[in-house]
C-alpha cells in the first residue's frame, strides 16, 4: 500500500474506482448526498462491463410492475432468489439485495432519469420448474438511447460486439430471437445506428454515464488504473492512480469504491477458482483481478461460491477478431438452435443444449477415475440444414466460413475425426436424436422445456422451438471453450454496507466493493440474467449512501 503523499493531485469525498454500474451508481448517490465524487476508469472508455452485455436487470416487484399491473410478490421473489442460491448465499445479504434492488431501480428512474421498460412477456430462467418464478416484468431494460446526448463522452463510451445492435429485446423478440437472424428489420437497425441510438448494455450504460458526467459534471478519468491504495491509521484515504505517464494522486475523505470487477483476463487466478483447465474472456481486455492485488494488500478477505453454475458461457474465436488488441471471444448459443447439438470426446449428449444453467455444470463435471472432465471440451455440432436457416455467430446462411474456425465433412463419421471425437459414438447419438427431434420431446434432456430458451434462441415455427434433426450433408463441428462474462466465483469479502472485510472479520474502513469485485454471497451458487447487473447497481447504490453518510 503506498504512503500519504505530501499533497493530493486531486481530493474528493467520494473515489470510485471503475465506470461500470457499480462505480457510477456510488458517484450519482453520492453527489446526490451531497459529497463530492470521482470516477477512475482503467480502460480507454467508459461503461465497464454492463456495457458489453444484454442490458437487463433482474428485479421482482419492481416499481414498473406495479405500475403496470404486472403481478409478483415479495414471497415469490425471495422464493426464486432462495432457488438460485442453492443454500450457498448469507441469507442476510440476500435480502438487502432484494429489498435495497427495487429501491435503487426506482430511486435511479425518479432522481437519474434512467428510462426502465419492462421487457415483455419473458419468463424467469427457470419457469415453470422452480417455486417463485413468472412469466413476466422482473427485467428490466432501458428505452431506445441517444448517444449524441453524451456530448464529449459520446466517443469515449463503449458499445458491445456480443449484442445486435440498435434494437431492443421486445423487438428482437418479436423479430424471432437469436436464432431467426434472416427475420430482422435491418433497415431499422441501419437507421439507429447511423443515428447513434443505443440499446442492450450500451443504452443502459449510456444513461448512468449521461446522468453522472453529464447532468451532475461528476468528473471521470479513463486511461487512469489504479495501482494502489493509500492508508493511513488503518483506514484507506485515497489511491494512486496512473494518469498520462505519471502517478496520480487521489483523496478520498469518505471512502474509496472498488467497481472494478474481477479476474476474466487473470488466467492464473481463472485456474485457481473456476474448476476448469482454461479460461477466455467476452470482457474488455482490463478486467485483470485488480481488487485482488489492491484488496490483498491492505488485509481484505476473499470468500467464493460454487463455481459451476454462475454467469459464464461456452464460445470460440473467430479467427482474427480482436477487442483492444486482444482476441475478441464470443459465446455460442447455437447447441440450442434447431438442426444442432453438443456432444462430449465420446460423441454423446451430455444435456440440454438449449439451457445453459442446465449443462454448465455438466461441462465441469469431473471423473475421479479418469481424473478428467468428461463433458470437456463441448463440440457444436450442425448441419446444412442448420446453415441453410440460422446465422453461426456473424456468418450469415449462406456465408462461408472459414476452414481453420470450423470442421466439414460430408458424413458424421468423418467429421468425428477431424475433431476428435468418438466416430461411432457421434453416429449412434445423431441416429437417436434425429428419431425424435422432428418433435415436441426429447426424451434424453427435456430440451425445449424452458420458455426462456424457446423465446431467446429457439425457432418457434417448429413444434419444439430448440429441435431440428441433423440429417441434411455436409456437416460441421467445432470444439468449444469457457468464455468469461466477469462473473467469477471468488471477490472481496464485504458486509451489509458494502465495506470490505479485513481477514479478522472487522470492516476496513473507508474501503467498499460493489458488483463482480464483491464475492457472491448475496446470491450464492446460481444465475439469472439481469442478476450481475442488479448486484452491481444495488450494491453501488448501498456503498455510495454508506460513504456519503459517514462521519468524517
């Protein structure tokens, strides 16, 4: 940790260390509190990881829904939170997530001008097979934005490569999902982008950052990592940052805010705690573990969860891609479309293809007489019928794609080869499967059992949305890996107000970690879409009314 320098370069109530949801949600309550504020971003631009994803915060019985009418309780909610955490969650704070996430969603909608919007008629992940789920109004996205309200912050914002795309999730929906890519209004989205109009992770990102660094001129600092932290008398006072080539120091009177979430570019670290050989990352390239280097070194404490079920995917590589100079990986939601599947080296099924809270835990399911991972790696596997119908990733049908990102063959058996896999096993599991897939079960997995699967990647005009038999020369295959979404299963240890436990279990003082920095423990060992982004604003909100209020 470093010294007190003999004067700060700059002094502020309020220090938030990443540009996220956390770290400015901390900024605007806050300011909004009468303090002072700042934000430091490692990165080149603002946005963090929120605005590389899908834009959603999960949120039962918000303030949206009652408006609308849309029915939930409080019961339920907690019900289906408690499902998620699989007993691995401090129930305690489980519920200042649940009750403090509907206060933060209204009081940043009245006071922020974030513009929520119920996204239509989606079911929680795990309806109608676990207690407390609906079928719609938990998420919660954010209306059409206009990025040219960011003025000077307009071109120093990020966007997202994951997500299309100018459109919001009604439309997409209403537009056939992921899956139906041939059936979307790109004139729409032309005109968006041309436009500047941003949705998913960049329009929700796109309001915080306009209601931070705009409307409340809470200055920011990219290009800024912080590399330590300052304390004194056993309390943290400020860091030291970089800025443009030299050492820049910040005072922090109240407190200092870790939004700068976990390890996805840290493999050592991915090794460690993720339960599999090998890690990737969809995040910005900077999201390198750095709350363990600066946590550690002032005594905080580390706790984890369960890591096989949390926010992570399977994906690939496409050869020359590449984010901030490093590779660009994307997940594959393919193994769910119709006309696809996953298999294992053995060439057999292994789950649900479609659901991937379903088969995560499959992937890092682990033999202790082979002492190896028998689901790993996952191969996609598809068909000409596949690639006469549905884009794979940005390859649109009809589209070649390249030799060295994917394998062909004109019989199964062959394509087993190239791969690796089991070339009778992958035979025998095609023949099974094409027996059923024409319709409305699957008898081995119960694939297409899950709203949320058939509305996001399935293709609806066919009696099981997630079903299509591969049966239709050439074939195609690829071996697929773990990609990272910055929800890992070990952070800094915090309690109720966001303070960050020291390793004997008091709260280092002026020190707090919001979102993917925090360990876990408010939802333990699951995972529904929107709940990271809910983390990350709640848990900023909390921190930053808890720095505001305390005494000097």
């Amino acid at each position: 940790m470093a010294n007190v320098p003999a004067s700060w370069d700059l002094e502020v109530d309020v220090v938030s260390v990443g540009s996220g949801l956390g770290g400015i949600t901390s900024a605007i309550l806050a300011h909004d509190m009468g303090c002072s504020a700042v934000v430091l971003e490692k990165a080149p631009k603002l946005g963090g990881v929120c605005a590389y994803s899908g834009g959603e915060v999960f949120v039962p019985c918000n303030h949206k829904m009652a408006q609308e009418g849309a029915e939930d309780t409080v019961e339920a909610g907690l019900d289906y939170f408690k499902f998620l955490a699989g007993g691995y969650a401090d129930e305690r704070l489980l519920k200042i997530l649940f009750d403090t996430g509907r206060l933060a969603a209204r009081y940043l909608d009245e006071r922020a001008g974030i513009r929520w919007k119920i996204v239509k008629n989606f079911p929680d992940y795990h309806y109608p097979h676990a207690p407390g789920t609906v079928t719609h109004g938990r998420y919660l996205e954010v209306e059409v934005f206009d990025g040219k309200s960011l003025g000077p912050w307009q071109k120093k914002t990020y966007k997202t490569p994951h997500m299309p795309p100018g459109i919001t999730h009604d439309e997409l929906f209403a537009w056939g999902g992921l899956s139906c890519v041939l059936k979307w209004d790109f004139a729409l989205m032309g005109q968006r982008i041309s436009q500047d109009q941003r949705t998913f992770g960049p329009g929700m990102m796109g309001y915080f950052i306009k209601a931070a660094m705009v409307d409340r001129a809470i200055p920011a600092f990219c290009d800024a990592p912080v590399r330590e932290l300052v304390v004194e008398a056993g309390r943290v006072v400020g860091v030291r940052a970089e800025r443009e080539g030299r050492d820049f120091w910040v005072g922090a009177r109240r407190g200092v805010v870790l939004a700068i979430g976990g390890y996805d570019w840290n493999p050592e670290l991915a090794r460690y705690y993720e339960g599999l050989p090998e890690w990737n990352s969809m995040c910005q390239p900077t999201v390198e573990g750095d709350g363990f280097v600066l946590g550690g070194e002032v005594g905080a404490a580390f706790a984890g969860v369960p890591s096989y079920n949390l926010g992570m995917f399977f994906g690939y590589q496409i050869p020359g891609e590449e984010h901030e100079g490093k590779p660009l990986w994307r997940a594959s939601w393919e193994g769910g479309y119709p006309h696809a599947l996953w298999v294992n080296r053995a060439g057999e099924r292994f789950g649900d293809e479609s659901f991937y809270r379903d088969y995560l835990p499959r992937c890092h399911a682990w033999d202790g007489v082979t002492q190896s991972h028998p689901n790993y790696p996952p191969f996609l596997i598809f068909d000409q019928n596949f690639r006469d119908k549905y884009a794979l990733s940005t390859f649109l049908p009809g589209q070649p794609i390249p030799e060295e990102f994917v394998a062909r063959a004109e019989t199964p058996a062959l394509l087993a080869q190239k791969l690796g896999v089991n070339p009778e096993g992958l035979e025998a599991t095609l023949a099974r499967f094409n027996s059923f897939a024409d319709g409305a079960v699957d008898p081995d997995f119960g694939r297409g059992t899950y709203p949320w699967a058939a509305m996001m990647i399935g293709d609806r005009n066919r009696p099981n949305p997630n079903m299509g038999p591969l049966n239709k020369a050439p074939y195609y295959g690829l071996a697929l890996k773990p990609v990272g979404v910055g929800i890992n299963s070990v952070g800094l240890k915090a309690d109720e107000h966001a303070r960050v436990l020291h390793v004997r279990g008091q709260p280092i003082e002026g020190l707090y970690a919001v979102g993917n920095s925090a360990a876990a423990l408010d939802t333990g060992a699951g995972y529904q879409s929107g709940m990271s982004n809910l983390r990350g604003m709640t848990w900023g909100f909390i921190a930053g009314r808890h720095a505001a209020r305390r005494a000097l």
